[in-house]
C-alpha cells in the first residue's frame, strides 16, 4: 500500500492521464503474470531439459565409443560427430524456444516467419548440394563405413582416407600420391579394404611339361617357409592355401594361391613369395609358364612324362624337296 501511495504521488493520481495509464500498466502486469508467465516458465524449462538431454546422449555416444575400445582416430570422429550434433541440437533448441518467448510476450511472428521461410528456401535451393554432403557424411561417420587411415574405394578412386568431414573425403593414392577431394554426396558404394582381413591371390604358371603334383608340393613348401618368416609371423591370419591346378591355357598351368593376411598387409609376404618362387623353380629346372611357347605332336610324344615311344613317324607330304642345282651338269 506504501508503493502504491508513492505511485499514485502526483501526475499519477487517480483520474489524471498518467493516472488512468498506471492503472492499465497494473492490470496489463496482472494479465501477464496471470497467463503469459507460466508459459514462459513451461518453455524455459523444457528448454534446459532438452540442453541437458541433448548433452547426455553426446556424451553417452563417446563413452561407448571408449569403451568399446575404438581407436584414436575413430574416436577423434566420434567425438567430432557428438559436437556437431550438440550444436546443432542446441542452436534448434535455442531457436525454438525463443519464438516461444516472443509469441508468448505477444510479438507478431508473421512478417518474421515469411522472411525467414523466404531466405530458408533461397538458401536451400542455392546450398542443395552442401546439405546432401552433411547429411551423407553424418550417416558415414554414425555408420562407421570407414576411418581416417582406411584404404577405400570410392567415387571411381582408390586410396587411403587422410581426412574426413561432414562435408568432404579426402583420399591418397598409394600409386603416385594424388590427393582426391571428393563431396560426401558422391560417395554412394564404399568398398573398404580395410576391413577385418586382407585376401591375396597368386597366380603361378608353369609350362606343360612340369608335374603338377611336383609343383603343387613346391608351391605348399615355398608358402609354408614366407609363413614361418619373423617378419610375417604376425602379418597372416590364416596358413596359405594352395588351391592347385586353377586352369590349363595352352602351354600353360596355372596354380592358384591364396593368403589371408590383416587388413592391407598382403602386398609384401607376395612379393617375398613370388621372389622364392623363381628362385625354386630355376633351382628344380621347371620351366615358367608362356603363353607363346606352343607344342606340336611330335614334340608332346617327346614330353618326359610321357609314357609313349620315342617314335616319329615320317611323313612323306611333309619332306622338304631335294635341292637341285640348275646350274650342274645333267
């Protein structure tokens, strides 16, 4: 009542025009506090339960991540991918929340949303490309399709991702080093070679006249020995399979053999094998496969492991002319 009486002091009496305006601040003052207040208290406070939700699940996202025992890289992405969404969801929240606030205070939204939907299509017809890229590349990193480190195959290119965002891959081609800058949005069919193992394919080839039996056992020795080296030790998965005689092309046959080794370590235990296998088969005089090499009858009768004659047979179509001299004396 004391407030009151020094209000209504003056120009602010009753029946005097600050007077009468006072009175409809009060009443306007009781209306809000009455109506309005609570909304804005209900908004603010599902507000901040939503921050505090949101910043549960990020931090809910790296602990799995840790305790899952994820690598320093694929945790440095899991963590990039929390921040982004915390953000995001923060600044949604915000935005929100606070047209809540200004419809609440009984601010027209109209000519704002308008403006806004107006610059929002103007900017997404123009940004339709970014968007598709983040979008992609939140689904890559949730989906852990590949890590910094991991030799890919995407977009048509191969090499090893160097950097990753939500927008952009980069790869290194382990060949000549090229860097590819490729737009998460192109990136459609991803094929890791990364992934749990490796698998390498030898192909041997030998000539024809080679025992197949005799080679395979060269090829079990030779692959047994590259497995058994310390410095592969830890690099195969499984002991090397020799699948034997693969194909016959010609001249040719071809033995087939496979390593299963960790995730891109098959390149050197092939070169060291392919290198021993040379080796051994100058050793145990086999000759190596060619295409060019070709053998007529006589020759496959006259084979080692033949079990025919050593017979030819003449034949008289087939004998060179005598030469005469069109010169001598008849």
């Amino acid at each position: 009542m004391t407030l009151l009486a020094i209000l209504r002091w003056g120009i602010f009496q009753e029946g005097r025009f600050m007077g009468r305006v006072l009175d409809e601040w009060i009443d306007d003052s009781q209306e809000f506090v009455r109506t309005r207040m609570p909304h804005l208290i209900a908004v603010v406070l599902i507000a901040l339960l939503l921050m505090k939700l949101l910043h549960m699940i990020t931090r809910r996202m790296v602990r799995l991540a840790e305790t899952h025992g994820a690598g320093p890289m694929r945790l440095r992405e899991v963590r990039t991918l929390a921040g982004v969404i915390r953000a995001t969801g923060l600044t949604i929240i915000a935005v929100i929340a606070g047209l809540q606030i200004l419809a609440a205070v009984g601010m027209n939204l109209g000519p704002l949303l308008t403006s806004a939907g107006i610059a929002g299509v103007a900017i997404g017809l123009a940004a339709q490309t970014i968007v598709k890229d983040m979008f992609n590349g939140i689904l890559i990193l949730v989906e852990g399709q590949f890590s910094v480190g991991d030799t890919i195959k995407a977009a048509g290119v191969t090499g090893v991702v160097e950097t990753m965002t939500l927008r952009k891959t980069t790869l290194r081609d382990t060949i000549d080093g090229t860097l590819y800058v490729i737009p998460n949005s192109q990136i459609g069919t991803v094929g890791n070679l990364s992934a749990d193992f490796s698998l390498a394919t030898i192909h041997v080839s030998v000539d024809y006249t080679a025992n197949p039996d005799e080679v395979a056992a060269l090829l079990n020795e030779i692959a047994a020995e590259v497995r058994g080296l310390e410095a592969f030790r830890e690099v195969f998965k499984e002991d090397p399979k020799v699948l034997g005689v693969d194909a016959v092309k010609g001249s040719q046959l071809i033995f087939t053999v496979v390593f299963k080794t960790r995730p891109t370590k098959q390149y050197a235990p092939m070169r060291e094998f392919q290198r021993r296998v040379r080796l051994a088969l100058e050793q145990r005089g086999i000759l190596p496969g060619d295409p060019l090499r070709v053998y007529g009858m006589n020759s496959l009768t006259s084979l080692p492991n033949s079990e025919s004659e050593d017979k030819t047979v003449s034949d008289a179509t087939a004998e060179k002319p005598a030469e005469q001299n069109p010169f001598a004396a008849q």
